[in-house]
C-alpha cells in the first residue's frame, strides 16, 4: 500500500466559504463558521482521509488589508500557511467573481509563493450564479493566474467536493500519514472549545464587538463520572462591552453558554459542564500571551 500525505492551505478573502469547506472536506465541525467576516483567527489544521491519502488543511484567516496588529498578525499567519503548503488552494465566490481583493492575492501569489507549489482554483458557491456566467469567471481567473486545476464547488452543499478532494489526495506527495487515521484536527482540545464559544458570541453578538473579544480556557478538568468541567474566560475591551456580553440579568451569557455547551459536549461525545466567566482587559490585543493562545505569533503584528 502506497500512502500520500500532505498540507493543503486554502486561502482566500474573508467570507469566501474556506472554513465551510474544511468542515466539509474533515466530515466534522473543526473551524468556526459564522456570515461575519474575519473569524478564523488561528491556522486550524483538519485532518481529511481520501483513500490511501491523508489531506491535512491549513484553513487559513481571510486575506485582507490589515489595520490592527491583530489583523497583521492574522494576515502574516495566512500567507506563512500558504508557503508551508505542499499545495494552496485559492477560494472565490462565483456571485462576486474576480474582487479588487482576490486580484490582490493573485498579485501576491508569485511573490509569496515557491516557484513550483501547485494552486488550484475553487470556484464556490456556484449555485448563486448561471453557467455561463461560471465558465467566463473561470476563463478571466485562468488568464489572470497559470493555476493547476479548476473546480466549480459548493462547500455549503457539497457539490464539487469530493473531485476537488479526490485531486488533493492524488497531488499530495507520497509519504507516511502525519496523523493517527481517527484524528480530525492537530489543534489542541482547549483551543477548539474556546473557538466554538467565540463563535457562539460572535453569532449572538453585533456589530464590531466580536473582534474586540477573545476566548481562553482556562482550567479543563476530566472528571471521575466522565463528564468534563471547562471554565472559560472571556476578554473584552471596555467595561461597556462587558454589559453587553452579559446582557440583561446574565441572559446572554446563559444563551451562549448553553449553545457553546451543547456543541461541545457533542463534539467530544461527553457530558460538558462549562462555566463561562467576563473580564475587562483594555489591551488584550497587545499582550503576547493572547497571540500565543490563538496560535499566532505577536511579532508578526508589528507595523
């Protein structure tokens, strides 16, 4: 039996479906999914088997221009991603076609790229558009990049998936599996039940309050029955932000607790018993340690 094994970055604008489509590829939730933009903070890794192949995807944060250090460190992360890669895929809405943003990767992609990686185009969300409408879309971004191969997908619904992953199993190189076969993600258990409460708050909450926040968990503790008890703090901002993540008479907090609950539980296939706490911490965005939790790396934010 030949095994293959390889990283897959999928890039592209925020929005553009990668974390949906990472679920899909890995058959289960590992990444956020939510309609606001910027939410993939960390380069979640999912483990996808295809055959004798195992499809290891870096899902990286949207590719935009960046005006916090957050945002810098976040957008240095994706394109770190992309270089690591054995193969890079770049995602595009079909409805929104060929963006100043995505002719700004394609800008980018032979300046941040090795010469010989391989891109292949993911035309997504193409139930949005007409055929033709999709052919031409395809033509104008082939004429505009040399890339590998292209595919018209849904990550939503599953069209197109599996030729794509079918490709990717059959590019990545030929080499020992990284991960045990039942594993789905390399990122650590507390890190992804911080993400999907994250989630829960960036959903609940509006506006721009959810890039003012962060998750952390804090203390993670298997206990006797079999049940898991999870304590998670949640930094905000400004004493103000605190309020109205607490809502009226700890509403909120208790909505998004027990959704975040209910994921988590499901995710681990064991009772979870979280307990939710709401701190101030004016310049979280400043302090290394917060980077370091998200699995980004301070410097790389520095102006």
């Amino acid at each position: 039996m030949t095994t293959r094994a390889g990283f897959v970055a999928l890039i592209g604008e925020p929005n553009a479906g990668k974390s949906t489509l990472l679920n899909r590829m890995v058959g289960a939730k590992v990444s956020i999914v939510t309609h606001k933009v910027q939410t993939t903070r960390t380069r979640i890794r999912g483990v996808c088997m295809a055959g004798e192949a195992q499809i290891v995807f870096v899902d990286t944060p949207g590719l935009f221009r960046p005006r916090r250090r957050l945002d810098r460190a976040m957008v240095k992360a994706a394109w770190g991603g992309a270089a690591d890669a054995d193969i890079v895929v770049l995602l595009i809405e079909a409805h929104r076609g060929l963006t100043e943003g995505a002719q700004a990767i394609i800008g980018r992609l032979a300046d941040e790229l090795p010469k010989d990686r391989p891109v292949a185009l993911a035309i997504n969300k193409i139930d949005k558009v007409k055929a033709e409408v999709l052919l031409g879309l395809a033509e104008k971004m082939n004429g505009a990049f040399p890339f590998a191969k292209t595919f018209m997908i849904s990550a939503e619904r599953g069209y197109g998936v599996a030729d794509l992953r079918d490709w990717l199993a059959g590019e990545v190189p030929e080499g020992p599996w990284f991960y045990p076969e039942d594993q789905l993600a390399d990122l650590p258990m507390r890190l992804i039940a911080a993400e999907m409460t994250r989630e829960k708050l960036t959903l609940r909450l509006h506006e721009e309050l959810p890039y003012q926040l962060t998750v952390e968990t804090e203390k993670w503790e298997d206990l006797p029955d079999g049940t898991t008890r999870i304590d998670q703090v949640v930094y905000v901002a400004r004493d103000g932000h605190k309020g109205i993540v607490l809502g009226n008479k700890g509403e909120t907090i208790k909505a998004i607790g027990t959704a975040a609950r209910a994921e988590i539980s499901e995710f681990l296939g064991r009772t979870v018993h979280l307990f939710l706490t709401v701190k101030v911490r004016p310049n979280w965005q400043e302090e290394s340690e917060r980077y370091s939790e998200m699995g980004l790396d301070f410097r790389d934010g520095d102006a």
